[in-house]
C-alpha cells in the first residue's frame, strides 16, 4: 500500500481453480482491470485484461482454462505504509508493466 491518499478501495480476489470466465465477470461485475489471484490466502498473482485478451485470441477456452493458468510469477509486494517514491522504483526495477495503487493486503498475505 502506498501513501499520499492512493488507496481507494479493496481488491477483487478470485482463488486458483476458478475460471477465467468467472474471473470476468467479476472484473466486470467490480469494474476493475484486474483481479488478484489468492492460493491459501496469498497472493499467487494477478490475473488482468490483456491476460484474458491474449488467452482468447490464442485460442484458449475462457471456460475450461483456470486463472492459475495465466497468471506470472508472484507479484511484487510492498510493505503496508511504503512511500510513493519506493513504490515508483520498484515498478521500474520490477518486470511488471505498472503498479495498480488500490491494493493493498497485511505483509503476511505478499
């Protein structure tokens, strides 16, 4: 979580299992971009638009195909209370395209 007033609301969850079709309709029933993907209460990884964009134009059936089959490595995490400026380096230095600032979990989640 970073500070300067950034964080606006929770975080939609799906767990892994679930299928990419219900991790859409939930994405749009929160009218989010994203959704995080929990195994055992952690969080495994983020499932996003362009994940579910990129599965379909490959081909791949948005009902059998299960988010934990397109979801990245374990998203980087930052301390609850980081400032701006290490959040913004982390995205630089991290192999993710952005930061999204509306999440935010205990440490013991990341």
């Amino acid at each position: 979580m970073c500070k300067d007033g950034l964080i606006r609301r929770s975080a939609a969850t799906v767990p892994v299992g679930v299928s990419v079709h219900e991790a859409a309709r939930l994405m749009k029933e929160n009218a989010v971009g994203l959704i995080l993907v929990l195994d055992g209460g952690r969080i495994a990884g983020i499932l996003t638009e362009g994940d579910i964009v990129g599965a379909v134009a490959e081909g791949l059936d948005y009902e059998t195909t299960m988010v934990d089959e397109l979801i990245g490595s374990e998203p980087v995490c930052l301390p609850a209370g980081s400032e701006l400026a290490e959040c913004l380096h982390r995205e630089r230095t991290s192999a993710t395209r952005s930061v999204d600032w509306d999440i935010a979990f205990p440490d013991e989640q990341c």
